[in-house]
C-alpha cells in the first residue's frame, strides 16, 4: 500500500469539476506512487512536521453494516472512533453493496469527541450540497447541517442591550448620588465625583464658548495624570468626542491624525501644551490653575448642549495597511452599550480601585476609565515613573483591587507583588498557559477579547481555573459573533471549523473616520446566510444598523459556544499588546530610497519571539550585489553581517531607523532589523516570507550578536567577570531573560540578548528586591551590564551612619565667635562647608552678578479647595520647615585665622514671612527681579554691623481677590533640586498639621563625608592628573570678572533648544552601538564643540555631579547642596581614531574619574596657579535625568494638597556658559545659560547651532 499526496485549489472551481480533476490529477499521480514520503521531506528542508496531518482511504467492501441516512440515497455511519493510526486524522470510506460507510480513526490529543462528532457533521453536510448542487462554485459549499444551523441561532439568541445614555450622562448619575466619593486617586491627587462633575463642567463650557459641539473631535495631549481623565469627560459635557496624542509619537503621525479629525481645539497638559499648539487654533492648559481661571471667569451664559446617544464619543488610531493610520469612530451609543454589558462581566461596582495603566491612545484606557466611572468605583492613575519602574508598589499602595492589563506585563510580577488584586482581566494579546497556571489560583481570573471596531470588548470568558484553556476567550458580551468561512463571509463555518470572526450589536464603531473605502471593506451587511429565516428573525429583533465587523480574527466554536482564538487570517499582528499592520511597517521601509524588498513579521522563536521583526534588502545598485546566480539564497543571507562589513551594514540600520522614526510610533519601529543582499522570492516575485522567517530563526548565535550589536566580538575570553555589583546584575539578567549567564559579557546589550521595555520592568523589580536602587529607564539608556552597574545605587551593603560622618565639632575661634548675631549656647554644631560650598561662597561674594542665588514667584492654591490659602498656616508651616532642617538655620562664617568656611547651625531661630497686599493694577512680577538683587545684595554686603542671618526669605502676596503669591529666594548653599523637593513636601505636611514620621537627616552627615586628608589626596590625584596635559580652555576668551569690574549686577540669559524624535533615535541608536551613555554622549559632544571653536586638541570643561551616590546612611533624605563640580579632561591629540572609540574613551575615564569626587575644584585651581577670576574652564555642563520640566515648579508639589505654579525665576552661575541637558520621559531638550551682558545673542546662538549640528554628527557618522 502506498500514500499519494494530493494538493486541490478549490474555490474557484464547481463542484463537479472538483470531483472530476481530483480523479485527474490522482490517475496522474498513479506513476508516482512508489516515491519516499521521507526523502521528499529532506529534499523540501522539512525537519520539525510532515506538511499534512490527515489521510483518506476508500475502499470496495462487502460488508454490511447499520447506516445512518444522509436523505440523498447513500448511507453514512461513523464506525469506531477509538481506533488509532500515525496521522492526527485518518478517514476510511468502505464502499458496500447497500451503504457507504465512514469511519473516522483521530488521535483524541488532537480533537475530542464532540469535535471529531463535529467533523463528522461537516463532511455529511459537504456530501449532501455536493451532491444536490453540483454546479455550484465550491467556494459557496455549506459545511453546516441544520442541527449546527439551529445551535449557532441559539447560541446568539440574547438580544443585546442597546443604551439610552451618554457616557457622561452614566457617570454624572454617581455625582448626584455620591459627591464626596473617590473618583479618580494617584499619588498626586484625589478627585471625588462631586469635583469631577464641576471640572467637567467647567471645562465643557469652555470648549462650548470656543466653538466645539457634536459631532467635533477634540484633541488631547497628556502624561499619565488625573487630568488627563478630567480632560475626556470635560470633552464628552460639551458634547463632543475626543482624540488622544501620545506624547512620545512623532510630529507627523500628530499631524496625520490631527488632519483626519480635522480638530481644531485641544487640551493638553503644561508640558505638552506648546508643542499642541503649533497643530491647534485653541489649546487650553490642564491643571488646578487654570480651573481658578475657569472659576473667575464667567462662562455662565455658555449652554451646554443636550446629550445625545447619536453623537462621536472618541475616535481612536489603529495602524493602517496604506502607510496611514486608521481612526476607528466609537459613538456613546456604541460604547455606552458596551461598558453597560461589560462592567457586569468585570464585576465592578463601588467598591472597585481599577488600574489605570494603558496607555491614552490603547482603548483599554477607556474601559479601565468609563467602565470604572459607570459603575461607581476609584480609577488610581499611576505616574509614567510608577507605571514602568516601580508598578506593583503602586498597586499595593493604592490597594487596587482590580486590574485589567496585558500578559505580558503580568508575566513581570508574581501574586505575591500584588495581594490586593482579586479580579484580573488579561487581553490584548493571546495568553498562554502559564499565564493561567501563575494567576488563575489567586484572583478571579478572565480573558477578554475585542478589536477596537467593537468597543473595547467583544467576548469575556468565564472565570479561568489553573485547568482551563487559555486560549478560550469566552462569549459574546454586548453583541453577537460569528464565524465564516475564511475567505467568503456569506457562508457560515460549522461548528468546530476553524474560520473569521464576525461581530454584530450596538457596540460596533460608525466605522473609519472620513475613510469610506476602509470602513466598507471591513464593515459589510446583507450577507447570504442572514436570508436563513433561523437568522434572520434574531437580526430583525434587534435595533442597530444591520451591519458586521470582519474582525480578521481566526476562531473555532466550542461545544458550550465559547471561542478559542487561533490567530489572525490577514497581515496585521500584536506586539505587546500593540496592534500592527504589517503593511504600514512595510510601507514606511519601502519609502527610504536605496532599499528594495521588505519582509516584516512576528518572531516566534528563540530571541525573536514576541518581537517585531524587520528584514530588507538593498538596492543591487547599493551594494553591486548581483542578484542573478543559482543556489538557495537564504544560505548567503547573512553576508553583510560578517566581520569586515559589520560597521557599514550597522550604519545603514542607523539610518533606517533614524527615517522611521519621523513617521512611526515607537511600538512600529522593527524591535530587530535586518539587513541582506536579497531576499528569497517565489516564482511570483513576491519575498518568500516562510523562508525568511526560518532563516532569521536559524541564525546562529555570533551573526545573531553582531546584527544586534555592531561591535560585540566572539572572543576566546570575552569579558564577563567584572565587579561584584555587575556579576549581580548579569546573575538578574540571566534570570529575567532566560539565557546562559555565561553568554553574557559586561558590555553585552540588553536588547540583543532579547530584552524590551516589558522585560525591563522586571529586571527593576528584581534589581530592588535584590537591594539595588534603580529605574526602569536606568536600564533602557544604558542597556548593558556596565552601563548599568555604573547608574545603579548598592543598598544592600554596609553604608555610613550618620554617627560614623559626622566629624567633632571645632571650637569656635573668638574671631568668629565676634560675627555670630547670637550666644554660643544657641549654636547646635559647626561642621566644615563641603567644598561646593565654598566654591558657591566665593562666587557669589566675588562674581558681579552674584551667582547661585535663586527667586522664585509662583501662585499657591490648596488643591481642591474654594478657599485660598491661608497665610497664617503658610508661615508657621515654613518655621517648622526651617526648624525641622539645620542646613536651613544655619549661617557661612570664615574662620579669619585660615580662611576655612563653616557651617554654625543655630538653635530655636525665629524666620518670619514678610506679607503684602496687592492692590490695584501693581503686579508683583514687576518688582521680583528689583527684590531678587536687593536679597543677593543682602546676603553678600560687608558692610559693618550687618547682622547675619540664613540666606533665606519668604514673602506672600495677598490680591484683593485672595489669591496668594509665594516668593522664594535661596542660596545655593541650602539647597539642591532635591532637596527643595523635600522642603515642599514638608511645608504641605506642616500646613496639614502633619508631622512627619522620620527625623530629619542633618547635612552634616554628607559634610563629613569630605574629610580633610581624603579632599587632599583627590585634590593632588586632580592636579596630577590635569598639570602639563590641559591648559585652561575658555569659550570664545573671556575671564570671569570680579565684583569691582561692573557698576552693577549682571543677569544670566537662557537659549533652549530641543531635538525631534528621529535625531533623539539616532543618538539612542549611536549609544547603543558604542555602548555609552546619553549623558556620555552629550557631553562628549560639548568637548567637541570646544575643540572646533578653541582649536585645542586637549579641552577641559567642568561637570556638574550629583553627591547623592555617596555611601551616607538616608542620603537622598538630606536637605542640602549634595553637589560638586568636577573638572572633565578630553584629548583629542590622537585624532584618527574613531568617534565611537573616542568617546568610550570618554566614558570610562568619566567613570574612574568619579571615584576622586570628593575634591575641592577650588583648591586644585590654585594650587595650579590660576589666577582668582580665572580658573581651568568657563563652561559647565549640567545633564539631568528630569521627570518635570524646571519651569513647572508645581510639579515639585503634585502629590500634596498645596499647589505651587511657577510665575517668574531667577537662577544664576558663576560661570560664563552652563550646557544643561534635560532627559525626561517626554524626550530631550536642552538650554545654554550665558552672561548677556558679556556676550551677544546671535554670537551665542551661532555656539548653540554648532553644538546641534556636532549632534547630528557624531549620532549619524562612526568618524569625528
């Protein structure tokens, strides 16, 4: 006996002609019938699975046996079906005198019985339309028998329930009924529902008065934060429907969607709201601020318009096969209906605390959000920080007792980060059985499944036991589905036959935004089989538009009705949750000129899996490939990524991605992107997609490890060993990543070895749980061992008790004793200035513009409150603030006897705020620059008999309205951003009549850190290091001035400036590739700037540090100047070398040079014979790793109930030029600060151009 394969296109053929070329094509194949299956398979490259699973054997038979009859005259009885054989399916016809009989031998870990029963059905069914209709196309078959016709009818017999209300007309009802409960809670601010509904209102009347009604799309730009949710339902009073921005997207995928929406109004948070505006006629700013402006305005006379289900609720992107997004259109019947049915199979009432954590532009958001407003509960918003560094101690903070996430961020925690947790949804993405194995014994655990064209939802599982089939994705919730035949939806699939989900009810979209030809392929009606009478009475019955959304989604009944999700039929993928149209990819990729062919796919396998893979090919002019030649090309595929070419085949990836990141959101851009000569086609010239993928899958290791890190070499010892503190960390990422410890070396990149931002969040956690102190994006901007291990802070050993750093206090000499304004029993210790201080003192004594003083204006309102603050709680909050930390009760005295500068921290003094009223037109911005010098004069005069004091002042101002203003003004000898950060916490701790639970931790501890034989070693190690290899390196040749060279005080000017994505890509992607720093990089950048515009190859310029790494017991408690500056040394005397070799270079001299911090700058600048105004350098560069921009002070204060909005400040330095580099989670931006008096606008301006176009650069090029 022999097995002849057979292959039949079918669809387009009859029936009969089916029938007849099978008979063909099987006497043609007769001559063949000898041929070894298993040769043909390892002449094919089939290794793992025979390409078929099923065999059908007919044969003549004299056997008579009990039939079952098909009502077309041949008989059908199923045999036993427990006979085995070695395919999954085995179908035996046996031909008699009287019957045909089938059995059916199936292998029961492939199919049940009901499923093998379920078959059986179908191929009945196949027999009998054959038979009755042979004319007609086999693409129009039934497979369905009427017993599978009348259960599918019942199975979609519940009517869905299509709502009469708005969203906000279903959250206003819980206003009503329960003002003072919690609506939305984060660790910045609790909104109840009473203040809900007010913002809300608030908000929809301003948009009203601007113009915005029904039917409009309103745009919205926000961080995670509770205004954020204040903005939508503030959208949805006016009447209208709102479209979200994500801030990290690229400008024109903003302007792609602001042009479909046509929107011409936006909200958006202070950060987001100038970038918003440039795309936007009206941006209104979002915080408590402006709702005191919207409250003292009078929008009285603004009439809200009368809600209506008809009308746009929000409007969503989706990725699109064209190259353009898709904007799917939800109305608030449609979503209202949906929430309506699914908070039931979510089971949130009043008492539910939901996790806010997708993100605005995923439409998780809105269930996470709307559903838990309907039902009553508490939305927690978490922070980007919280939600990515450190989510499952938000959840247990805020005792979430509901969340509704991805997998695979639940795959990064375990039930024991997360107690609180009782109900767990998972969707979005497929689950996998151990998802089930890990959650379904601690929580009420269910899958949810639905596209955005159906509201969030369209099927909820039942609740999910260890033992459950995690593919199992429930039943239909607010609507009815159906399976089709995969390639023809007018015909229904039968029950058990895998094919396209179909969804009908209210809850589906109006369809694509302004995309007629999208929205009709996609939503079709009037199908063949709804002309069934079963079918036909249960569409009648129901009131919505006769439509169904072809989902592209492969399912498959089972017994009960429920769904398994198998996959998808078209090119659009999931990637973390994050839905993909491979085309738009592909479209993008193909639009870069020198690029030929494109495959892009979901890995599978190995590292690739759950990555979005990218592999093109370049242009035969590109490359002089020729593509004409024999053989198997994927064996050649991976020539460009052998040694001698690996940096020019890294370069183009660079560029690559530098292109498509103007286009696409960062959740588009390939997670690996490889490059060939060409790629294998099919005889139709299309990319041979299934051969890619197996050639990207079987990449060996090395050739794997140079695609992803350009400069990683296969050596004999590689360097894999390192400190402690990085064996740690490669121990974690072994772990975490599930890969060989020993495949990891310490420069190894995290993302070659199959780590993303998911798996990120994990190495966090454990990274904590281990002792080490470090962020989510810690990991992300190092991305390797070393880089790492340099940024993380080691809890987990021995540190310094405050006892152990603090020195003895000095005896005070009778010089000094004659300047203190009190006794010496009012003195509670005097500790030596650290050098920093010293350094801030001299400056702002000697400098003409009195530097490192600071003023700030800023309104101050008490969050959620009517009332305005209270003046009298205010000052006695900041007397317990001064008397709760020394470094703010104390004075600088110089000891005469050697010059030394002390610390005498004071006892029991009294600080007093100066308050005035306002009246009429006077404005307090007016005078602060006027009461800024007279503070800063103040604090430096020497004239005699002053009395000396902190260098501190508070002063209020009181409207005739009752607003308040705060004034601030400091030295830098107090205070760093830290610790004004702290200070204000403080203050609205006091305010509140709270007392802190911990004491203080006394600067002294830090102070003591510098002890004096250690600063004098460092400072002799500085001086050896710099004397005979750097002379002193001034931009553009000035000197600092000392106070006697100016007649009056001179102000510091500000140039910012900021990057757009696809240069931010690139210099992440530079970083990547020499594995260094984004701080490495930007300053590395700056000492080119000064070779090109000094012409020295040897330039020196200073760094500003933070201290708060230092060993000290609560360091980054201390309220204080945890700061130094460090001088930084670059030679570029060898100038053939590489700019990646340079600055690693760079970089590792960085590092060792942090071990001698502390230093003194001041005395090695002497020491080397710098004259007094002169020192090493008049350039500073100060990179911050910021989550808030400096201008937004009240951000300093977002977790408190007093609010603080930035007016006007002034911040100066000593220095003639300070680079300050801000990397936040919103992107990079930067300023340079100069001295305008000395030097002009554009000149500067032309430094700033140099230094973007050094960027630039270096981030596109390996040379300098």
């Amino acid at each position: 006996m022999n097995i002849l394969r057979i292959r039949v296109a079918s669809h387009e053929k009859t029936a009969l002609e089916l029938v007849q070329t099978c008979q063909s094509d099987l006497h043609k194949a007769m001559p063949f019938q000898a041929a070894s299956l298993p040769r043909i398979y390892r002449n094919l490259g089939i290794r793992e699975h025979q390409p078929f699973n099923t065999i059908v054997d007919v044969q003549r038979t004299d056997v008579r046996r009990t039939t079952f009859d098909i009502g077309l005259g041949p008989q059908i009885d199923i045999l036993d079906m427990k006979e085995m054989d070695e395919y999954d399916l085995a179908l035996a016809v046996c031909d008699g005198p009287e019957t045909l009989s089938v059995r059916l031998n199936y292998s029961t870990s492939h199919i049940s019985e009901s499923q093998a029963a379920q078959v059986m059905a179908a191929f009945g069914a196949a027999v009998r339309s054959l038979v009755s209709n042979p004319s007609v196309l086999v693409g129009r078959l039934s497979l369905m028998d009427s017993d599978q016709r009348t259960q599918i009818a019942k199975w979609n017999l519940t009517n869905p329930v299509q709502s009469s209300s708005t969203l906000d007309e279903l959250v206003r009802r819980n206003s009503s009924k329960r003002p003072l409960a919690p609506a939305l809670k984060s660790t910045a601010f609790d909104i109840s529902y009473g203040e809900l509904d007010d913002y809300s209102h608030q908000l929809g009347q301003w948009l009203v008065s601007k113009g915005v009604g029904p039917g409009q799309v309103v745009t919205l730009c926000f961080e995670k934060s509770v205004w954020g949710v204040v903005a939508m339902c503030g959208v949805h009073r006016a009447g209208a429907a709102f479209s979200h921005l994500d801030p990290d997207w690229p400008q024109q995928r903003w302007c792609d969607i602001v042009a479909r929406t046509e929107s011409v109004v936006g909200l958006a948070s202070p950060s987001m709201q100038n970038k918003v505006s440039t795309l936007l006629e009206h941006v209104l700013e979002v915080d408590t601020d402006m709702f005191a402006l919207l409250r003292a305005s009078d929008d009285s006379e603004v009439e809200i318009p009368k809600q209506n289900p008809q009308n746009l609720a929000y409007v969503i992107s989706t990725s699109g096969s064209t190259g353009k997004p898709k904007v799917v259109a939800i109305s608030q019947l449609a979503i209202s209906s949906a929430l309506s049915a699914q908070i039931v199979a979510y089971k949130i009432n009043e008492d539910s605390r939901v996790a806010q954590f997708a993100s605005y532009v995923f439409d998780s958001c809105i269930l996470e959000i709307f559903g838990t407003l309907v039902a009553g509960g508490c939305v927690c918003v978490p922070t980007q920080e919280e939600r990515m560094s450190d989510f499952a101690g938000f959840v247990r903070r805020m005792n979430i007792n509901l969340l509704d996430v991805t997998p695979s961020l639940m795959r990064t925690l375990s039930p024991r980060d997360v107690p609180s947790v009782k109900i767990l949804s998972l969707g979005g993405e497929a689950l996998n059985q151990s998802d089930v194995n890990t959650w379904a014994s601690h929580t009420y655990l269910i899958n949810t499944y639905g596209p955005s064209e159906a509201s969030v939802n369209a099927a909820i599982s039942h609740q999910l036991f260890p033992d459950s089939d995690a593919s199992n994705i429930g039943f239909a919730v607010g609507c009815r589905l159906w399976i089709v035949d995969p390639v023809n939806e007018n015909l229904l699939a039968p029950i058990g036959a895998v094919g396209e989900l179909l969804i009908d009810g209210p809850i589906l979209a109006n369809g694509y935004l302004r995309d007629d030809a999208a929205t009709s392929s996609a939503f079709v009606s009037n199908l063949d089989w709804q002309k069934d009478e079963l079918f036909r009475g249960l569409v009648d019955r129901c009131n919505t538009v006769r439509k169904f959304y072809k989902t592209g989604d492969l399912v498959r009944y089972n017994s009960d009705g429920s769904l398994n999700f198998l996959g998808r039929r078209d090119a659009q993928i999931k990637i973390r949750g994050y839905r993909i149209e491979r085309q738009e990819v592909e479209h993008h990729i193909r639009s870069i000129p020198g690029l030929e062919h494109v495959a892009v796919f979901d890995g599978k396998e190995g590292f690739c899996k759950g990555k979005l893979i990218a592999v093109v090919s370049v242009c035969h002019e590109a490359n002089g490939a020729d593509e004409r030649g024999d053989g198997d090309a994927s064996n050649s595929l991976w020539q460009l990524y052998e040694p001698s070419k690996i940096a020019e085949t890294a370069h183009l990836e660079q560029q690559i991605r530098c292109q498509l990141a103007s286009p696409l959101p960062k959740y588009m851009i390939p997670d690996v992107l490889l490059i060939t000569r060409r790629l294998p086609l099919l005889v139709s010239y299309k990319v041979d997609l299934k051969t890619i993928e197996r050639a990207v899958y079987d990449m060996d290791q090395d050739t794997f490890r140079r695609a992803n890190e350009p400069h990683w070499v296969n050596e004999i010892n590689p360097e894999v060993d390192g400190t402690d503190l990085e064996k740690r960390v490669r121990q974690i990422w072994a772990k975490v990543l599930d890969v060989n410890e020993a495949d990891i070396n310490l420069d190894s990149s995290f993302f070659s070895l199959g780590g993303d931002s998911i798996t990120a969040m994990k190495v966090t956690r454990r990274c904590r749980e281990s002792g080490l102190e470090m962020t989510t994006q810690d990991l992300l901007a190092s991305r390797t061992v070393r880089g790492l291990a340099a940024r993380i802070t080691d809890n987990s050993g021995k540190v310094h008790s405050p006892t152990e750093c603090k020195k003895a206090q000095p005896d005070i000499c009778p010089d000094m004793v004659a300047l203190l304004p009190v006794t010496t029993d009012q003195v509670e210790a005097v500790v030596p200035a650290t050098p920093y201080q010293s350094q801030v003192y001299e400056a702002s004594h000697m400098h003409a513009g009195r530097p490192y003083f600071v003023s700030y204006l800023a309104h101050v309102t008490e969050k959620g409150s009517r009332h305005n603050v209270d003046v009298k709680r205010f000052s006695q909050a900041w007397q317990s603030v001064v008397d709760r930390h020394p470094i703010m009760r104390t004075l600088f005295i110089k000891n005469p006897s050697d010059g030394t500068l002390y610390q005498v921290v004071l006892r029991g003094i009294h600080t007093g705020i100066t308050t005035h009223d306002v009246e009429g037109d006077d404005d307090p911005t007016e005078h602060l620059l006027a009461e800024h010098l007279a503070f800063t004069q103040k604090c430096t005069s020497r004239t005699t008999g002053m009395k000396l004091q902190p260098p501190h002042e508070v002063a209020m101002y009181r409207s005739c309205s009752g607003s308040v203003l705060l004034r601030l003004s400091l030295s830098h000898l107090l205070t760093d951003s830290v610790a004004l950060e702290h200070m204000f916490a403080d203050i609205d701790a006091f305010y509140n009549k709270y007392v802190p639970d911990q004491p203080s931790v006394a600067f002294a501890n830090y102070a003591g850190w510098f002890e004096t034989d250690v600063v004098a070693a460092n400072n002799k190690a500085w001086q050896d290091s710099i004397l005979h290899r750097v002379q002193a390196c001034f931009l553009l040749g000035t000197e600092r001035k000392s106070q006697d060279d100016l007649a009056q005080p001179i102000l510091q000017t500000s140039l910012p400036f900021s990057l757009p994505p696809s240069q931010r890509l690139a210099i992440s992607e530079f970083c990547k590739a020499a594995q260094v720093t984004i701080s490495s990089f930007f300053s590395f950048c700056w000492a080119l700037l000064l070779k090109e515009l000094t012409q020295q190859h040897r330039v020196c310029f200073g760094q500003l540090i933070s201290g708060r790494d230092a060993p000290i017991d609560g360091i980054h408690e201390v309220v204080g100047p945890v700061l130094s500056v460090l001088p930084t040394l670059v030679d570029f005397s060898c100038s053939s070398s590489a700019s990646m070799e340079l600055i690693q270079r760079f970089q590792k001299a960085n590092n060792e040079a942090a071990a001698y911090q502390p230093c003194s700058l001041n005395n090695i600048e002497k020491s080397m014979g710098c004259l007094a105004y002169r020192g090493l350098f008049n350039t500073v560069v100060n990179i911050r790793k910021v989550h808030y921009h400096e201008q937004e002070l009240e951000t300093q204060l977002q977790s408190r109930s007093l609010q603080f909005k930035l007016v006007k400040s002034y911040d100066t330095s000593e220095y003639d030029f300070v680079l300050q580099i801000d990397d936040n989670e919103i992107g990079i931006s930067g300023a340079l600060k100069f001295w305008s008096s000395q030097f002009e606008v554009e000149r500067v301006q032309a430094i700033v151009d140099t230094y973007l176009r050094i960027l630039d650069r270096v981030s596109n090029s390996a040379e300098v």
